[in-house]
C-alpha cells in the first residue's frame, strides 16, 4: 500500500470516528440492555477513538522502523568501511522501498 493510500485510509478512519462522536443523537440513552438505556457513546467505550489511534501509532512505527533499518545499516557500512558504491546501493534501496511503498 503507499503513502497515500495509508493516509487516505487514516483520514477516511479519523473522519469516521470524528463525525461519531460528533453526532449529538450518540449521546442519547435510547438502547436497552437488560432494562438500563444506554447510548451508543457509552456502548462504545472509546473503541473508535482507539482504533483510529492504533492506526495512527502502526503507520509511525511502520515508518520508524524503516527509518532505523536505513541508519543501520547506513552507520555499519560506513564503520566497516564499505566502498562508496556500496553505501550507494543501500541509499538506492532504500529509496526504492520508499517509492514501491507509494506505488510509483
């Protein structure tokens, strides 16, 4: 999936959970459950706000982990002295993970 995709998919989500808890007829207690009326808010106990986050926090990780993988192995070819064309190669596939990952 790219970029865009991840974050059109992220926006779509946030507005979803946004345009919920912005809807004032969630917060009447209109559904029984074993003879208490409850809202849909107080059904949902967050569920959305969360997924929507935990969404959030896999694409920052996705990304931070690629971000770490480059610095690696960017920091143990130079150490070990790796020729200019190698440290080329890395920098190259990396920005070919980077383009796939936005499906250019």
């Amino acid at each position: 999936m790219s970029n865009v995709e991840e974050y059109q998919n992220l926006t779509s989500i946030l507005k979803q959970a946004l345009e919920f808890y912005a809807n004032a007829e969630n917060y009447d207690a209109k559904h029984p459950v074993n003879n208490v009326l409850f809202s849909q808010i107080e059904m949902d106990c967050g569920a959305q706000a969360k997924f929507a986050l935990g969404k959030i926090q896999e694409i920052e990780n996705s990304h931070k982990d690629l971000e770490s993988e480059f610095v690696k192995n960017m920091s143990t070819g130079i150490s070990e002295g790796e020729s200019v064309e190698n440290l080329q190669k890395i920098i190259e596939e990396f920005k070919n993970i980077q383009i796939s990952s936005r499906g250019v």
